[in-house]
C-alpha cells in the first residue's frame, strides 16, 4: 500500500515539539511493516544545510507557483522523504513557524497553503509524477488544507487527519482566505469557516475519511468543552470517524541501555547506574551533590498548557521538601524569567537552561529520579513515556494521554504491582504540591521506588501496536 505521510517537522530533520517524533518514527514504522511510504516535508533551510545534497525528484507548478521536489532518506532510517522547495521554507532560517520574538512569520497560511496544495497534487495524480498514494496521512493545522482540497478530487485516495493538538487550529482572516484563492465554499461554517475565520485545521477534521486523535483520553476530551476548544460540536458530529491511538516511543533514540548522550547507559538490571547519571547533571548544571533529596526533572515548553502557572506558586515549596529541580526549557519570557529568579535565589537546589538541548534532555530524563509535567491539557505527550523508559518516576496530571500512560501510586496499586508515577487531578497548586510531597516521601522507601521504577520501565510504547492500528485504518475503506 502506497501512503503519502505530511507533516510540518520530522525529528531529526526539524523537531519543535512531540509532532516531529511521531512524523519521525511511524512513517519508518509502517515502511518497515511492508508499506511504500512517502514523507513529505517542507524544505526549510536548517534541513537542506544539515543533509547531503537531495536529489531531484520533479518540478511541479500548484495554482501558478513554481515547485521543486527533491529526495533524501530520513537520517537514520531507509525513509524515502520528499522535500517541498520553495524560497519561503529554503530561504528562510529559524523556527519553521515563528520569528525570534515567537511572532508568527507574517506568510505563514501562505507557506502552509503551499505544502497543503502541493500535498493535494501529488495524492490526487496531478502532480505529474509517477506515484500516487492510496492513503493520505496528514498531521495538525498546517496540513489541514490538502486534506480539503483532496477530496474537491474524485480520483482521490482514503484520508487520515491526525490532530497532534487542538490548541493551533491555523487561524486566517477573510483578506487572507480571499488571497489565498481557495474554493468559495470553503468559506462556511460546515467547511473551513470559523468564527469569522478561516481555520486551516478544519479541513481534515470537516473531510478527512478518518480523525485520529494521538491518545484515547483526548479523544474523549476534544468532544466537550473546554477541549474541544469551540471545535467540540464539530467532533462530536463526527465521533465514529475518531480514533485515539496513543503515540508511541522511537526505542533506538530513546533507549537508557543505548542512549549516546549518556555517561552511563542503564538498564532495569543496572538501575545503580542512573545514580552515577544523576552525579554527573547535578555537577554540569552546579546544583549540590546532596544525595538526601530527589532530583526532579522538567523539559518541555514553558507555556500555560504544560502547567506553568500550577508549578510557580509552588515551586518554593518544592525546594523546602525538599527536592531539588532540573529544568529545560524554552516559552514564555513570563515564565523563564520567574523560574530564573527562583533560580538564582536557590543556586544549590535548582538550576534553569533556557534552551533547546537534545542532549540535556536525555541527560535529564537518565538523571532525574521524578519528571515534573503537571498539564492543562495534553493531548499525548512524550516525556513522561521517555521517563517511564529510564525510570524516572512521571508526576502529571490526569489529562488526555497523562492519565491514560501513567498509574498513580498508592497502597492498591503498589499492592499489585501496576505503580509507575504519581497522577492528580484537579488543575489546582495545592494538589500539584501534595502530590510531590507523595513522591518525595515514597523515595525515602528504598524498596519500593526501585518496584515502581521497575515497573515503569517494564511499559512497552513501542510503535508497533499503535502502527498496527493506523494499518486497519488505512484498510478500511468504508
Ligand atoms: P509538545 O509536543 O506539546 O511540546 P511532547 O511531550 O509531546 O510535548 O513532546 C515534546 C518533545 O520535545 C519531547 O521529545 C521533548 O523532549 C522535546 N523538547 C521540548 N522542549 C525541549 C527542549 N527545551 N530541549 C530539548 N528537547 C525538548
């Protein structure tokens, strides 16, 4: 079966956020599985420098734009993927999305238009090329539009519209879905219209042959309000063309027994080994060498969604606990800035990089004995499946893909054996705060952390069963 995956960023071609590791790994996945798969990706700039020369695949022309297809393999993987060439991705350096300040670039439903129109081309047959998918995959807003324009098509092949998060729906005017060209009708409120808007991600919910969410648990959620975000009577509408496919985890890259960016690689049966991790972050990042008090990890983006404004008030009282903190991140300037100065004031007991650091977030994941993700709303989320792997014990909130991946601990579930982080569930500080003094009393018992951390890492998020999954979907043509 011929499938035509799309998506805005691909680790480890372009990575901002859990969207890049899902287009990174299950496209391989699938290919692995016997399909012939086609990644189709913008061609920014960062891509073409850290790649050898593509090659040349075609030119093809979408509404009257020159446009150039060039060919690489996925670094790592036997991943056919098809690079968009056009100046306003090959031209431009930086986030694929925004400017150094996180303004928007000015173009952007233009430049996702483009990817979308390109994308309608080549799964419609009228790109000019010798190949043509039987199934279009499409992931989040930027895409949202060449799923709507594939089905103006009757030679069109099945559709699959995967929502990575609600929370960007690709938002335009009517000046801009008037420059934009697209079909008159596009602009109503059972097609693209929204509020007086344009919203690009309607498309692939409105016509897309199936939704699929990227846990069960948000799934749920984007039916109701407030998840649904003002889209729930829409989704609603469609709910049995939804599924919930938990994302899954790439084992060669997120693998405690293999992971290149570790000093001291570990297994659940050198679990010793992660204290001499924990040694090394705490001496780079100069927090204290107390081996009295639990190290608690974050990396992620510090914005509202990641419960940036549950963690402030508390995070004093974390460090009275006491805990000690390792935070990554980038977001908000609101948010760096308090955690610096909290920082600066407990040098000893936290410490703050504000950056984008693969390495230190591996570093993190391997050393920390809690990970902190405490969200608003997660539609999946990878870190807390990544700790899970290095058992390093999640502490979230339950919501959308926390509450379906980690199990609280508690007397019945340390009884029987299912423990593997701590779960609260009102977005409120105080409960955030209880349920670190949970985790931080439960590593003084020895015992039983090293049973919860056994258990954690015994979790298998492998893609194979989710891919499996996409599989039937991709079958089903009804
Ligand atoms: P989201 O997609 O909402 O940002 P996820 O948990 O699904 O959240 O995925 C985030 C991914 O981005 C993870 O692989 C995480 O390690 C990575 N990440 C986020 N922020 C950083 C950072 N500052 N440095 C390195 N990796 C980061």
């Amino acid at each position: 079966m011929r499938l035509l995956f799309v998506a805005s960023e691909a680790y480890p071609l372009i990575k901002t956020g859990g969207l890049a590791d899902v287009a990174g790994s299950l496209p391989e996945v699938l290919r692995q599985q016997g399909m012939d798969v086609r990644l189709l990706l913008p061609a920014y700039q960062h891509v073409l420098e850290s790649i050898e020369p593509p090659e040349f695949v075609a030119d093809m022309e979408v509404d009257g734009t020159a446009l150039r297809i060039l060919a690489t393999r996925l670094p790592g993987t036997e991943l056919i993927t098809w690079l968009l060439e056009h100046p306003v991705f090959s031209q431009r350096p930086g986030n694929p999305y925004h400017d150094h300040l996180g303004q928007p670039w000015p173009d952007n439903a233009d430049r996702f238009a483009l990817l979308s129109r390109a994308a309608a081309a080549i799964a419609t047959g009228t790109a000019g090329l010798d190949w043509r998918p039987e199934v279009l995959h499409c992931n989040d807003w930027h895409t949202g539009l060449a799923v709507a324009l594939t089905h103006l098509s009757e030679q069109r092949p099945r559709t699959v519209f995967t929502v990575h998060s609600l929370a960007h729906m690709g938002l335009f005017d009517r000046e801009t879905f008037d420059r934009l060209r697209l079909p008159a009708h596009f602009w109503s409120d059972s097609a693209l219209e929204f509020y007086n808007q344009c919203s690009f991600i309607k498309g692939g919910l409105v016509y897309a042959d199936y939704i699929t969410t990227v846990s069960p648990g948000y799934a749920r959620e984007i039916c109701e309000a407030p998840g649904g975000m003002g889209l729930e009577g829409l989704i609603s509408q469609r709910r049995e063309r939804l599924v919930g496919i938990l994302n899954g985890i790439d084992n060669r890259v997120w693998n405690p027994a293999t992971d290149p960016y570790l000093e001291h690689p570990f297994s659940p049966e050198t679990l010793d080994a992660k204290a001499r991790n924990k040694a090394a972050l705490r001496a780079s990042l100069g927090l204290a060498p107390a081996e009295d008090r639990p190290l608690v990890g974050l990396v992620g983006r510090l914005v509202e969604q990641k419960g940036l404004e549950l963690i402030l008030p508390v995070l004093e009282s974390f460090l009275e606990l006491p805990v000690q903190l390792a935070i990554l991140g980038t977001g908000e300037p609101r948010y760096e800035q308090r955690l610096q100065a909290v920082a600066a004031a407990h040098p000893d007991a936290m410490a703050v990089v504000l950056a984008y650091d693969e390495s230190l977030a591996h570093r993190i994941e391997a050393a920390a004995d809690i990970f902190l993700m405490p969200s608003l709303f997660e539609p999946c989320g990878l870190n807390q499946l990544y700790s899970l792997r290095y058992g390093t014990l999640p502490l979230v909130r339950a919501v959308g893909g926390l509450a379906d991946t980690v199990v609280d601990t508690n007397a019945q579930s340390v009884a029987d054996g299912s423990a593997t982080g701590f779960v609260f569930r009102r977005p409120d500080a105080g409960e955030l705060l209880a349920a670190m003094q949970r985790a931080a009393a439960l590593w003084y018992d020895k015992q039983s952390w090293r049973q919860v951390q056994l258990t954690a890492m015994r979790q298998d998020f492998s893609w194979q069963q989710s891919a499996n999954r996409y599989l039937q979907l991709y079958n089903d043509t009804a």
